[in-house]
C-alpha cells in the first residue's frame, strides 16, 4: 500500500553522486534523466537532446524557485555533466543534454531496454566531475575536444579566441612536466580566466582615453541636454572650453559623454538659477555692467575673473557700435566671454602666435574697436 505521506514517485538519489558533486546537482541531474526518459528524443552530435521549457522545471521541480533552478543548472553547466543547444534555445525554452555520448554510455540491462531516454551512471558522472583514476603528461600535439570547445562557447567566448590559447597553454604544461587527471577541464578553467582577464583589459583600454582636439559629443549626449531644457547654443557653447580644459590637463577617460553632461548640468542650473532674464529688448547701456552670477558661472568654467572684467568695456563698445537690441546682456556678455577665453587657450600654444597678435592689436588701437571684436569672432554668439 502507498503511503499518504509518499503520494507520488519519490526521487532517488546516488549518494556517491551527491557527495562528489553536490546534492542539489545530483538532484537535478535526476530530474532531467527522468524527464529525458519520458519525452521526445532528437539525436545530434552522439548526444540525446530533449526539450524542455521553464514551466516543466518549475513543474518538475515544485520546492524550488525558478531563480534556484537556474542556480544550479549553471553549476551543471560549469562542471560539465549538461549541455544546452544555443543554435536551439530561446529565452523561455532550453533543450538539454546529459553530456555523455552514447557510445560511451554502459550497457542498459535487459528490463531496462524498453525505455526511451537515457540511463545515466552515476559512477560515470562522478568520474566527469572528478578526476578519473591516473594522470597523464600533456601530449605534445593536444587539442580539447568539440565538448570542451563547446562549454567555452556557452559562456559566450569565441571560439577563435579558445584556439588562440591551446599552443600556449600545452608549451606552459610539458615545460613543468606535471601530470594531470582531465586536461580538457584544466584547459577550460585556463580559458575562462583568461576570457575575464581580457574583457577586463577591454574596459581598461575603453577608459584609457585621452580628449581628442577634434571631440564632440555624441546625438546621444546633445539629445539629453535638450530634452532636458538646455538651449543647444549653451551647449555648442561649452563645447570648445570643455575640449581645451581637459586636454591642458591631459586627462584620460572614457566617460567623456557622461561627463560632459553633467558639466553643462551644473552650468545650465547655475546659469538658470541665477541669471535674471530681461523681458524687454533694450540696447545695451552706456554704463552696462554684467550681474554678478556672470563671474560665478565663469569662474565655474575656470575663466579669470580679471580677464572677464577687462572685456567689458570692449564688449559694451562693440554692442553700442552695432546699435542692436536684446532680452539679456548677461546672456551675451557670456557666450562672449566663453569665446574669447577659449580662443586665447587655442592661441596659448604657440607664444610666437600671441606676440604677434599683441602686436596686430596694438597697432590698431585708435581703429574702431568694433571692427577688432569682429576679428576675433567668427560664430553665433553676436548674430
């Protein structure tokens, strides 16, 4: 008689199995076997693949969550006792392979061979997780096995990458001379150490970056910015003194997007927060004077604030010259100064260069400073 506290097929465990790799392993191993046993087969590469989807883990297996069953299916994985068939799989169904061709599998006794699916040895898993009996020296002409390459490539490493690593791999083992149980398992940690080693090189290298004379930022960066409210003439703006302010220091990152937006960020929220925005176009006044946030914005930047100061005058001239109208001096008085200091940087590189428009602007001081402003101008910020 079945007894109530046993309702349904109970699972059997090898205990040899279980201490060699793990009771929850050797609980899903089971699991899978028996499900192999009672579905549809599809043969390929001398393995038995059955197909299996979430529901018929979760299913299979009621006392754990799905999270702890694909826990412990990456540890079959890692061990190498299951495959999974990429070119197959989908984000909702796998299907599986107990990894032991079938030649190699031992004889199925007589009351057994009725059955569909695969018997799996426990003694033979324990032996493809543990080291088998005797230990040999790496044979000069060693190649893993297609097994082997295959554990490589679910773990999303190439396989040219894999074969890069063979040559040395033997060199460095027949050099010390030592002998091992499995080669092929040695090799695939040697891989996966070496794969982690490379994609962290990869992302050194990616920061490892210096700011180029010719950067701009990326559709991406400018899009944030103006989705936020930032008006694209502050950003283009910002762009050349971003540019000379971190190569002066020659700096190297690879976040150069990331931060330069969050440099206008704080320049656009200082700017908004403390620039007060005329409502009536005015012409500039004689007297006209930039607010005092102006110098905060600019020392920001890191522009010299007596440089700024010395420009005011030129400025005021030049606007009183043209006799034009505008909402806010502050605004332009700005973008002016952003130019102008960032021009001077450029020209800061060859001290031939700065003498000789010294001198250009000596001798033109009694011309009108108007038409010495529109030299040193050749973009947006006065249109």
């Amino acid at each position: 008689m079945q007894s109530s506290l046993v309702p349904e097929r109970p699972l059997i465990i090898s205990p040899t199995l279980a201490a060699t790799i793990g009771l929850e392993e050797a609980v899903l191993l089971h699991v899978l076997t028996e499900l192999m046993a009672h579905r549809p087969i599809r043969e390929k590469d001398r393995l038995r693949w059955v197909e299996l989807s979430q529901q018929d883990l979760c299913d299979a297996l009621p006392f754990w969550a799905f999270i702890d069953i694909k826990r412990v299916q990456k540890s079959l994985l890692d061990l190498g006792l299951i495959l999974l068939d990429p070119s197959t799989s989908d984000a909702q169904t796998n299907y599986f392979a107990v990894n032991q061709p079938r030649e190699q599998e031992p004889d199925s006794r007589a009351s057994d061979r009725h059955s569909t699916g695969p018997r799996v040895n426990p003694q033979a898993a324990a032996e493809m997780a543990a080291p088998a009996q005797g230990a040999s020296f790496i044979p000069a002409n060693w190649q893993p096995s297609q097994d082997w390459i295959k554990q490589c490539k679910q773990q999303n490493i190439p396989e040219e990458f894999v074969q890069q690593l063979v040559s040395g791999f033997v060199m460095y083992w027949r050099d010390r001379k030592q002998a091992r149980f499995s080669w092929g398992n040695a090799f695939y940690k040697h891989v996966l150490r070496e794969w982690r080693s490379e994609q962290t090189r990869r992302g050194l290298s990616e920061l490892d970056t210096e700011m180029s004379a010719q950067w701009w930022p990326s559709d991406d960066a400018l899009s944030i910015l103006e989705n936020a409210g930032i008006s694209s003439t502050f950003i283009e703006d910002a762009i050349p003194e971003f540019v000379l302010y971190w190569r002066e220091r020659g700096a190297s990152n690879g976040a150069w997007n990331t931060r330069f937006i969050e440099h206008i960020r704080r320049q656009w929220g200082k700017y908004s927060a403390s620039i007060q925005h005329d409502t009536q176009p005015r012409r500039i006044a004689e007297d006209w004077q930039p607010a005092p946030e102006c110098f905060d914005i600019l020392n920001m930047a890191e522009i010299d604030e007596e440089f700024a100061r010395q420009k005011v005058s030129e400025f005021v001239l030049y606007w009183r010259d043209t006799n034009q109208v505008h909402a806010s001096w502050n605004t332009r008085y700005l973008q002016f100064i952003k130019y102008q200091w960032a021009r001077r940087l450029e020209e800061s590189r060859n001290m031939s260069v700065i003498h000789a428009e010294d001198k250009s602007f000596t001798g033109k001081g009694k011309q009108d400073l108007g038409a010495s402003f529109q030299r040193f101008t050749d973009r947006s910020w006065a249109d």
